[in-house]
C-alpha cells in the first residue's frame, strides 16, 4: 500500500496512521499531506471486493450526498485512496450530547429521503434483497449465535417454530417498497460533519431492498438505544416526510408494522453476525452489543401474532445461556 500511495503528490514519504477499526477484513489509514487528510483503504482481494464500493460511491456522490470521494484505486490489489470524512461518528456525538440527537437524526432523514427518492435510476443495477437473501441472513442467527455460540439446539416444535417466525419476516420484507437501501445506515456509519452532514460511509453492501429497513437501522440502533416512545415519534416523522410516491396507500399504522417487523429481522442477523465476528474473526468486541440487539427483539415480538416464540427464546434460552458463557 505504500508504494502504491507513493505516485499520489505529497503521499511518498507519508506514515499512515490506524483510521478505524471494522467488522470486516477491511482496514483504514489516515494519510497527510500538509493540512490536508485523506483516507487509503486497504481490503485484501481474497476476501474484499472494491467494485461495489467504487461503483456506489459515483452513486451517491451523483445524488449530492456526502460520501467519500474516490481519489485513486487499484481494484487488484484492494487499495483505494478517498476523501477524509473526519473521525467523529454520529455514535461518538449522540453519547456526549444526546440532547443534539433531534438534530443529528434530521439530517440523517435528509440524506436518507435523498437515497431512497433519487436512488430509484441506480437502485436495479444493486443486488435484490430477495427471499434467498433474507432468509440466509436469519439463518445467521440460527447458526452462529444459538448453535455456534450457545449450543443451543431445537426440538423438531421449535425449528417449525422458528421457520414459521422466518416466513413472517420474510413476507414483511418482500411486500415492502423496494428502494435504494444502504443496508447498514446506523451511528457508526454516519459521520458528523461541518457541510453537508451526515457523512456516509460503508455502503458497499447497498442493495435493492424494503422501504423501512434503512430507518430501523438508524432508530433501532444496535450500539445506542433510545425510549421507545422517541424512536416511534422519530419513525413517524420520517414517515409524514416520504413523498407520495414512495409512500403510496401506506398508512402510519401498517408502517409502523413493517418498520417493527423489519426490525426484528435486522436485530436477529445483526445478533448472529456479533456471534459470527467472534468464532469466524476473533473479534470479540461485537459480544458486547448482542444483549441491546436482543432487547430490541424482546420488546417489539410479543406485540406481534406470530413472532413470541422468539422473545421466549431470547428469554428462556438465549440470554441464560450467554450468562454461563461469560
């Protein structure tokens, strides 16, 4: 990587400094030139691929949101030098001052509103979050958390159980409006910044996809959680702020359904893939987040026909398990 910054002006004798950490293989440097910063990443082919990211960053860049600017990239080798979006995420703001949340969450509708309205003439040309899709990331959850994890195993009645609570899930997904959807717009993606905030980052995973997925995502979030009542009034004006086109004959009610649905079936991968960046990545920070992931799973199922014998699960099963693992 460093020879490769090395045809950059000014970037030959730079010493990159540790950016970020991340859940993937992926791994960012801050490099100086002067009083400016920029961002080189380096995503190892084996196991990364550029041309998603390269390929959305123009997407987003055409829609005028603030993402990084592709400066250089060899796609072979896994480099790419970006524009510096700053170090302070929306995660690291909203904890010091909460009171400014209202604010912060605006601005990430805004930008939101943007993607989802004007992302429609690039939206097809992104992977489909079909059945097969959703029904692999629950299966995340299935595999990793309770049975890798936890060694929790199912009667033949609770793995009919479970696919039935999976179909549920699935069809709330799939009966949605299909958008642009970045797939992971939450406070440690977000940055904050002086211009045009929110900065946006990691969308290389953005798919073809339900209209209140992204907005879980930020409301429901698996690293800061808000009351429930604030995160239903933050949802709500999201709501009232679609346009008509993408809101269609959907009414408050039914989305709230779709948005504490597709909650449920975000917080179940995103449980698994915590489990999974322990056992398949030894990272083991993410365990941490998997007891505020599941609560939002407990609070929303027993309101839902259908989805109890998950909150039984977490309940009964899960979280003793994850006590004695300890």
């Amino acid at each position: 990587m460093l020879g490769w910054l090395a045809q950059f002006d000014g970037l030959g004798d730079s010493e990159p400094q540790p950016a970020s950490g991340d859940a993937s293989y992926r791994r960012y440097f801050r490099v100086d030139r002067g009083t400016e910063s920029f961002i080189a990443m380096d995503a190892p082919p084996p196991h990364e691929n550029c041309r998603p990211f390269v390929q959305i960053a123009g997407y987003l860049e055409s829609m005028g949101l603030n993402c990084p600017r592709i400066l250089g990239a060899d796609l072979e080798n896994g480099f790419i030098l970006m524009t510096d979006l700053g170090s302070t995420q929306y995660l690291d703001e909203l904890k010091k001052n909460p009171g400014h949340a209202t604010d912060l969450y605006n601005d990430a509708i805004d930008a939101l509103l943007v993607l989802q309205e004007n992302g429609d003439v690039y939206q097809q040309q992104l992977p489909s979050y079909d059945y097969d899709f959703v029904a692999f990331e629950l299966s995340i959850f299935r595999d990793w958390l309770c049975g890798r994890h936890l060694g929790i195993d199912f009667s033949i009645d609770e793995e009919r159980q479970w696919q039935e609570c999976c179909e549920v899930l699935i069809n709330n997904a799939l009966r949605q409006r299909q958008v642009f959807m970045h797939r992971d717009y939450h406070s440690r993606n977000l940055m904050l910044t002086a211009e045009n905030n929110p900065g946006i980052l990691d969308f290389q995973d953005a798919v073809e996809g339900p209209l209140a997925y992204d907005v879980v995502s930020l409301f429901k979030d698996c690293y800061i959680k808000w009351p429930a009542d604030r995160v239903k009034e933050w949802a709500l004006q999201y709501f009232d702020r679609l346009n008509p086109e993408l809101k269609g004959d959907l009414v408050a009610g039914d989305f709230i359904q779709q948005f504490d649905l597709m909650g449920v079936q975000r917080h179940l991968k995103a449980a698994g893939i915590f489990a999974r960046l322990f056992h398949r990545d030894g990272k083991s920070g993410y365990l941490n987040d998997i007891p505020r992931t599941l609560s939002y799973i407990t609070d929303t199922a027993p309101q839902y026909a259908g989805l109890s014998f998950l909150s039984n699960l977490i309940e009964e099963k899960i979280l003793p398990s994850m006590e004695t693992t300890k």
